[in-house]
C-alpha cells in the first residue's frame, strides 16, 4: 500500500467510524430509529434473543481486535500505521449494523413525564456524550481515531510513542470516554425495552472490556499505572489525591 491510499484509507476508516458513533447516538436520542436499516421486525425473530446476540458480537469484536495480540497478528498483514484506522473501519460499520438491524421489543421499563425531569435527564444524556468527545481531545484524538498514524506515515515522519499523560478529568478518572458512554445510555428519560438490552449490553462490555484494558496497561506502564490506579477511579471520579 503506498502511503497515499494508507492515509486516504485512515481518513475514509476515521468518518465511517464517527457516523458509527453518531448513529448509535441518534437512535438513543429518539433523532433516528432503531433498526433503520430494515424497518419492521422479521416475525420470526424474538427482539430480547436477537438484540441480545447483536450486542454480544459488537462487543466480542471490539474487546478481540483491541487486544496486543490482535494487533500483532493484523500488522502482518496490514501495514502497522493503518492498524489503528482499522479499528475505528470495523467499530464504525459495526455500530452502524447494531443500530440499524436493532429490533423493536414493545413498551418501557421507564418512563418519565414531568417536563423539568424530561430535560434534565437529556441534559445530562448531552452531557455524557460531550463528555466523551472532550476525553479523547484530553489525549489525543486524532491518535485515538488513526490519523495521525496515517498522517505521519504520509509524511514520512517518526512517529513517537505517546507519553503516558494524567491531564484534564484524567486527573480523576482512568476511563472517562467510557464514563461518558454510561452516561449516554442510561441517562434518557424514556427507557424501552427495545433500548435496555443495549444499555445492559454495553455496560457489561465496557467493564469486561477494561479488565482486558487495564490488565495491557499495568504491563505496557507498570508502576506508573499501579499508582494511577491508587490515585483516580476507573469511571467514576475520585478526589483528593
């Protein structure tokens, strides 16, 4: 691949993974519904078994192609700077899938009818999801989505490792992207069943996922992590440190 089609590839791979994100967002957000990409429910189909199978792939294959030894095998095949692009390829069209083949499962488990609470809670639904997007700009965004491998392999540049910073809500939270996730699907004021297995699921995701996650931390940064662990929560903050 020359260096070209790999930084036009990690461009096209960074948009398609941000409309992933988008979608799952529009569709908790009532913008867009779910399982917009088929419409009504295949009869044949229980919404509970089929949602709960969608969300267990999703999350099986995000958790895998994070882990080292994923990335080790993908870069034999693929150059190493498209191996972070390659991600955010397969988490975009992945969501996308999730969402728009969502099925309708009839009635809520909550519903919430006082205006004032109505807009508290999506307050805090934006809230979670700009809290997110904050997060990645706390580190560095454009590493976390793939371009900048691309970029600097495009031109020509070394591309040094990021240092492990504790900046901004990293002061006091290890994982606030993931905080900002548990936010966005938990905090709407209509909870349906056709949203719940999604927010069961990927709460069950994101805290499997960080064992996994932490467990390659403590090895890439040793005691530094250990401390880090000692000095700010996982996805809630902790102060006084």
């Amino acid at each position: 691949m020359s260096k070209l089609v790999i930084l036009i590839y990690g461009i096209v791979s960074y948009f398609i993974g941000v409309a992933g994100l988008t979608s799952i967002i529009a569709v908790l957000a009532g913008l867009m519904p779910f399982g917009y990409l088929w419409g009504e429910n295949p009869v044949a189909l229980n919404p509970i078994v089929w949602n709960a199978a969608l969300v267990a792939l999703w999350g099986l294959i995000h958790s895998y192609m994070a882990r080292p030894q994923f990335k080790a095998v993908l870069t034999q095949i693929i150059p190493e700077p498209a191996e972070r692009a390659t991600y955010i390829l397969v988490a975009g069209i992945t969501s996308i899938v999730l969402s728009g083949y969502w099925m309708i499962a009839p009635g809520n488990v909550w519903s919430i009818d006082a205006s004032w609470a109505r807009y508290l809670f999506w307050g805090v639904f934006w809230f979670g999801w700009a809290f997110l997007l904050a997060a990645t700009f706390a580190i560095n965004h454009f590493d976390l989505f793939g371009l900048r491998q691309v970029y600097m392999n495009f031109k020509n540049q070394p591309r040094p490792p990021l240092t492990f910073v504790k900046r901004a809500m990293y002061k006091y939270i290890r994982h606030p992207i993931q905080t900002g996730v548990l936010i966005g699907i938990w905090a709407t004021p209509v909870m349906t069943k056709t949203q719940i297995i999604l927010s069961i699921g990927f709460t069950v995701y994101i805290f499997v996922g960080l064992w996994f996650e932490e467990r390659d931390l403590i090895k890439a940064h040793g005691a530094d992590y250990v401390a880090y662990k000692s000095e700010a929560g996982k996805v809630l903050p902790r102060f006084g440190h």
